[in-house]
C-alpha cells in the first residue's frame, strides 16, 4: 500500500508539474512575480494531493522568527521535499541550487527565471567567490537567501558537520541568519516517496545575529539545528 501511494503521488506531483509548468512557459517572458506566482499556485495544488493520497499533512512553526527583508536561512534537508516547499513557506526565498538542477526540463527553466544561485561543487574557490556575490546581491534586494548547510540531504537523526559555505555566506551578508529544523525524513523518501503518514513539521528558530566569529557562527547554527530536528523526531 505505500509503494502504491508513493507511486500515486509521484504522478500526480510530476503530472501537474508538466501541466502548469508548461501552461505557464508565456509567464516565464514577464516579470519575475508572474513565475512566483505560478510556482505558488502549483504548491497549492500539489500539498493538499500530498495530503489525500500520502496521508502527510504540513505544519510551519516559528514564522515570527523570520526578520523583514533580507535574511540567510540555513534548514535542514532531509528530502527533496524542502526543496519545493521553502518556495510557498517563504515570502520570496533565493535558493542555493546544485548546477545539475537548472538543467532539467520545466524544474530548471522556472528555477533560473526565479533568479536562484546554482553552484557547480566542483568550482572550487570560484564557485565560492561567486556564490557570496550573488547572495549578496539576492539580501540587498530584500529576499532570503536559503541554503541546506550539511550540504545533502541526511537521514533523522544525522548530525554532520555544516559546510564552511555557510560561514563565509554568514559573515559576507551582514544579516541575520536563522537556522531550520524539519522532520520531512521521517515521512518521506529522498525523492518524496512515502516512509509512513504524518505531519511534516518545519521550524523557524531564534535568529543568529551578524557579528559572531567563524567558530561561534558555526557551532551555535550547528546546535540550534541538530538538537531541534532531533527533538522534533519525538513529536
């Protein structure tokens, strides 16, 4: 029963992702606001299917967590469920993307339009420079930035050290950074098939303010993250 609910899903999600994605390629000519929106809408059908035929419900905890206007936003990632989710949670979010992902069909044409950061993992010191060039450029035009800092996702439970990434995108933005806890792994597979229903819970926590040292930064986000992910495990 739960391979055929995953499969049911997986028609439905990338079923209406051909749909609207395609309907929508006039949009992807206008203004970047016509693709948010279409991304949005899309959310907003394809959560409640999520609902009905995986039996997994949504819950964001901590929205007053979030500052006003540009902000680096660091979560855990545990399935490729955040990846689209953090579009509709967020009010308009820049996410930091492997290279690879801008080249798929409908995902990536919407991905570059929408004016996220892709990265090539092996640029090396280039990719980096490049990196904290364009978050910069995303938290002075007032979005947020998001970043997955264990840089893959894990497994409930896993705690790896963060990818130093993180710190130089910290220490260059001058904004506050706020840390992210979610249990979408104990629901869903790495690819959102079905592990068992439940609530995926998302969890904006206190923000880290600008002015910490590299060492500090990185073990208080490091903290914050993990001990609350694995308290959200016992929910």
């Amino acid at each position: 029963m739960t391979t055929l609910r995953s499969l049911l899903f997986y028609i439905y999600m990338y079923g209406l992702m051909i749909i609207v994605g395609l309907g929508g390629i006039p949009l992807i000519l206008g203004p970047r606001s016509w693709s948010r929106g279409l991304l949005k809408f899309y959310l907003k059908l394809l959560w409640p299917g999520l609902a009905v035929i995986s039996g997994v419900k949504i819950e964001v905890r901590g929205r007053e967590n979030l500052p006003a206007g540009g902000a680096l936003i660091a979560s855990k990632h545990q399935s490729m469920w955040e990846t689209l989710a953090f579009w509709g949670i967020l009010p308009d979010p820049a996410i930091i993307l492997k290279k690879s992902l801008i080249y798929m069909p409908i995902f990536g044409w919407y991905a570059v339009k929408l004016g996220n950061i892709s990265i090539d993992r092996k640029g090396g010191s280039k990719t980096l420079r490049k990196m904290l060039k364009d978050a910069a450029q995303r938290g002075q035009e007032g979005r947020q930035v998001l970043i997955f800092p264990e840089g893959t996702r894990v497994e409930p439970g896993e705690n790896p050290e963060l990818k130093p990434g993180i710190a130089g995108l910290y220490q260059s933005m001058g904004v506050p950074c706020v840390p992210v806890a979610l249990n979408s792994g104990v629901y869903l597979k790495n690819y959102c098939g079905l592990k068992k229903p439940g609530t995926i819970i998302v969890e904006f926590l206190e923000p880290i303010e600008p002015g910490l040292d590299k060492a500090n930064f990185m073990r208080t986000l490091h903290e914050r993250i993990s001990t609350a992910s694995d308290r959200l495990l016992k929910d």
